[in-house]
C-alpha cells in the first residue's frame, strides 16, 4: 500500500530566541492510501499546527514531510501550491460564503479545475451535495441551513474536486451528537468509496469508531497506542 503523507523528525516552533516555543518534536509518522487517521490530543498539543504544515499552509524547515511524493520542508510556494490542488480540507466553522448558495459554494471549488464548463462544474456540484444528502437543498444560503448541514456542504466542497487527501480540522466541535456522527459517517462512506486518505484532527471521542487508527498528540509528542 503506497504512503501519501510520510513525516520524519519533523520539529517546529513560534518566536526566536527566549520567545522560542517548540510546538511538535521530532514527530514520524507515515499515512497510507484510503486510509482514515484520526489524531486526538487536548487543545494546544499541536494538532492543528501539524495539519496546516501536512496541508501546505504553513512552512516547516526542521525534519523531513512528503505529501504526494512532494518533500514540503524549505519547499517553493510553486511546490505547496501543486500539492493543494490535490488536498480537500473541512474546517470546524465550515468557511463557506454567506451570500452563495450551496451549490455555489461547492462548486467554486472546481474553477481551479482547468477544462470544466461552468455547467460541467454545477452538475458535479450537485452530485457531490446529492451524495452527502442535500439534493434538495441545492439554492439554500449557508444561514438557511442547519449547523450540520453547513457541515455537509463543506465535506462536499472538500472532495467535489477528487483529491487524494482530505485534512479535517475539529469538524465536529460545533455540532451536537447526532449532526456531528452523521456529517463523519457520510464521510467516511464516501471516502472509502473513492479512495481518499483522510486525517482528522479531533478531541470529540464520540467518532473514534470511524478510525481505521488513532494518533495521540500530547505537547507536541505522538504517544504510543
């Protein structure tokens, strides 16, 4: 099975000199392909630190990260910029446009996908919110739509573009129970259906049962299982 994300002796931290405050140490850690990685950990472990670096969206320069075969240590903007078009990300507050409908929202996702007519990319769209059970609510504005299904649209958003990877920060924190257990759920059965590796970064215990494994960071340090 071939390693998508495959992190060694990866450290990082903020400020310089005395201000100096070491967030990940030393971090290995490989993540194959169709695989579903939850990483738990208490707030200010340095979760979401890590995602943002796997993502591309920050830059480490100590220890090795190759994302898609792409080392991202001291890499070109050029670099991380190949490796995002490749990787859907769900954030806790959804992100989506407030004046777009849902259809919009996700379908924007696709305009970076050269050689698709807007139709072309509104016909996906509408698959993708099909598939995560909001056909019906298509033209419906973000503040129309429940917390969930806010979620929804931004689950299909993340993988209406076919990525490889999918980077989940806390998607569940702001929903109840059964909104949070439904949004991960279609997730996972989508995913798995297409293929996608998915880490999720989390410390609702409620939806460890999605995980085919689970990561502990504790101040900075992955814990042993």
């Amino acid at each position: 099975m071939s390693i998508l994300i495959d992190v060694s002796n990866l450290s990082f931290s903020f400020g310089k000199g005395e201000l100096t405050q070491s967030v990940l140490k030393n971090i290995t850690i490989s993540i194959y392909k169709g695989e579903i990685v939850l990483m738990t950990g208490p707030s200010g472990s340095g979760k979401t630190t890590f995602l943002t670096i796997i993502g591309g969206l920050r830059q480490a320069s100590t220890g090795s990260v190759k994302v898609l075969d792409e080392q991202l240590i001291n890499s070109s903007e050029q670099v991380k910029v190949k490796v995002r078009k490749q990787i859907g990300y769900i954030f806790q507050q959804h992100n989506l446009i407030r004046s777009l409908t849902a259809l919009q929202n996700v379908s924007m996702t696709l305009e970076m996908h050269q050689g698709l007519s807007e139709r072309e990319r509104l016909n996906r769209a509408a698959k993708m919110l099909q598939d995560v059970k909001l056909g019906d609510r298509l033209h419906y504005k973000p503040e129309q739509l429940s917390g969930g299904q806010r979620q929804r649209v931004s689950i299909a958003r993340a993988l209406v573009g076919q990525p490889k990877i999918i980077l989940a920060d806390e998607p569940t924190a702001s929903l109840d129970k059964q909104s949070g257990q439904e949004a991960v759920n279609i997730l996972k059965q989508l995913a798995k259906e297409s293929g996608v590796t998915i880490l999720l970064v989390t410390h609702d215990y409620r939806i460890l049962d999605i995980a085919d494994r689970i990561v502990a960071l504790e101040d900075g340090v992955i814990k042993p299982a």
